[in-house]
C-alpha cells in the first residue's frame, strides 16, 4: 500500500522527536555527579562532580574540608631541612565546574575547573609579575638573590589573628607576632627600603582551635584567624592555612609542632627551631607569598635548619615579592 505524503511527514516528526527525547534522556543520565562523604578522592573529582560539603583525602595523607563555592583553601607547609618537601596546596571550589586541586604547580581535579581558576590566576599574577631568579654572586645569598614567588592572594584589610597558647613549647604570642611585623611598614634590608600596607593585629588570647589539622590540611573554615600549637606529620614544622575569595584572603590559621623543641632567645644553641624565623616564613604565606628554591638564603626558601636565626631577617626577594604585593 502506498503511504501518503502527509502519513510519511508524521512519521518522520515522530522519529525526529523521539531521537530529541532520547539525546535529552541520555545527556541527563550522563550530567556529573555530586560528591560527597568524608574521603572525596582526587581521581573523584576529575569526574567533574559539583561538591558543596565533605573532605578531600590527597594521596599523602593530608584532608580539606570542602571550601564554599567561590572559595580558594591554601595549605603552605614549611619542613626541617633535609626532608621531603610535602608541597604547597590550593584547593578552589568553582560550584558546578567542581574542584580544582593544585599541588605544587600540577593541577588536578575536575577539568573545567582547573580551566577556570588557573585562567583567574593566571590573570591575578599578571598584574604584578613573577620576578626571576637572579643573583649577582657566584654563590646566591638573601641579598643578592631576587626571586619571589607569589601565590594568588593578597589581604585588603589587615589581618586580626588571636593566638591559643594550648600546648605551647614555648611562650610565642610576642615572638610569632614579631615574624609577622617582619613584613609590614617600613622595611629596610640589603640596602633597600620600601614601606609596604601588609598589616596584622592580634586581638588577644582564644580557646578556639587552628583550623590546621593533624595531617597538615585544612578543616573547615570558622571565619576568624587562630594560630596555635598541635601534632603535625613528622618534619613539618608549621603549617599555614588561608581561605581567599577571588585573590581576596578572609581567614588565616597556622599551628606549629609540638614535636620539635623550640627557642625565642636571640641566640640559639642545640636541636632547637628558631620560633620567629618559622614565623617569619610562615606570616610571609600569610601575606601571600610562596617558596623559593631551598638555595636561595631567603626566607621563603621551603625547609629550615635548626637555630636558623638568619630567616628572621627578609632577603632581596623577600622584600621585592612583599613590596610587589602591598
């Protein structure tokens, strides 16, 4: 039997809406998926699932508590010379583009979000370029040395951190807040001087804890800034932990290591770490720089010895990276 024109043109609607109603079907079956539980891995999130609350497990170890969507968790680790570097880490949560893992300068994590924060951080950094390693002595020194590394955030207000004494090796309020004044105001080193806006305030004593954990990561946010004292993993004397929103840090916690002996005195004697040259390093994450190779002599280089009271005092490239920022 002969099929009229007009039955033909029904079917052929028909087949084409049912191919449209399936292609919506299949793409909705196939969208991402949402993470979430207490150990989201790195190879979960490269599934490119959206995660509004959980903890992501690195493979060393070290867990984070999911930041809020907008938000960039940064943990910045400083070890004992001579051990494995564990690497500085960003985690930024990009909503429904999923997470960004970056470890060091590798990236990982969902592929749409790497795309988008590396791009605004990329655009970050370029309006204050990275300096190069550059030295005018055979054998580099903190002043002649200008390298600086800088991590993507910067304070717009001056940071107010409370200090909680539990478990202290030493008393370091006084000594803690000395290594962060390092980098504020006028400076003057290697025969530079530069007046910078870095600025911070302690507010006085808390019970709150660090929101840095025993694994070296990062819990939870709370909104107010803590440095104390607790367990880290072993050769990690301090670590540093900052929440940004688009560049714009909001939290800083650190917590340095009962594990260590430590000393405040101006001279330094035996297996002790110097409290305000870890302070020092570690305030200058803070602000928002990264390391530089450990032969640099500067402050931000990654590991410290023992009685290393020279790291109280900002290098060449410390300075240029703080001015560069403030």
């Amino acid at each position: 039997m002969r099929t009229s024109s007009v039955t033909a043109g029904a079917v052929a609607l028909g087949i084409a809406l049912l191919a449209v109603v399936t292609s919506l079907g299949s793409g909705s079956a196939a969208a991402a998926p949402t993470c979430r539980g207490d150990r989201i891995t790195v190879a979960d999130l490269a599934s490119g699932c959206a995660v509004s609350t959980g903890t992501v497990v690195l493979p060393d170890g070290r867990r984070f508590a999911v930041p809020a969507a907008g938000v960039t968790v940064s943990a910045l680790p400083l070890g004992a010379a001579g051990t494995s570097d564990a690497g500085d880490v960003s985690i930024t949560n990009a909503g429904r583009a999923g997470l960004a893992v970056r470890v060091d300068d590798v990236w990982k994590g969902s592929a749409a979000a790497v795309r988008q924060e590396r791009d605004a951080l990329r655009s970050r950094l370029a309006a204050t370029p990275q300096a190069a390693t550059t030295t005018t002595a055979t054998k580099p020194s903190s002043c002649t040395n200008k390298s600086f590394a800088k991590l993507g955030f910067t304070w717009r207000v001056p940071v107010s951190w409370s200090y909680n004494p539990a478990g202290q090796k030493v008393s370091g309020a006084s000594t803690i807040r000395a290594g962060a004044d390092a980098w504020t105001g006028g400076i003057a080193a290697c025969s530079k001087k530069i007046t910078t806006t870095a600025a911070e305030r302690l507010v006085g004593n808390t019970t709150q804890a660090s929101g840095v954990t025993a694994a070296g990561g990062c819990g939870a946010s709370s909104g107010t800034s803590v440095v104390g004292w607790g367990a880290l993993p072993k050769n990690t004397l301090a670590v540093t932990c900052v929440w940004s929103r688009s560049g714009a840090a909001v939290e800083v916690d650190q917590r340095y290591t009962t594990a260590q002996q430590w000393s405040t005195a101006s001279t330094c004697s035996g297996p002790r770490f110097d409290l305000r040259g870890v302070a020092t390093h570690e305030w200058g994450h803070a602000f928002g720089l990264g390391h530089t190779a450990q032969s640099s002599g500067l402050v931000m280089r990654p590991a410290s010895t023992t009685c290393d009271t020279g790291q109280r005092t900002l290098g060449l490239g410390d300075v240029l990276g703080i001015d560069s920022l403030y």
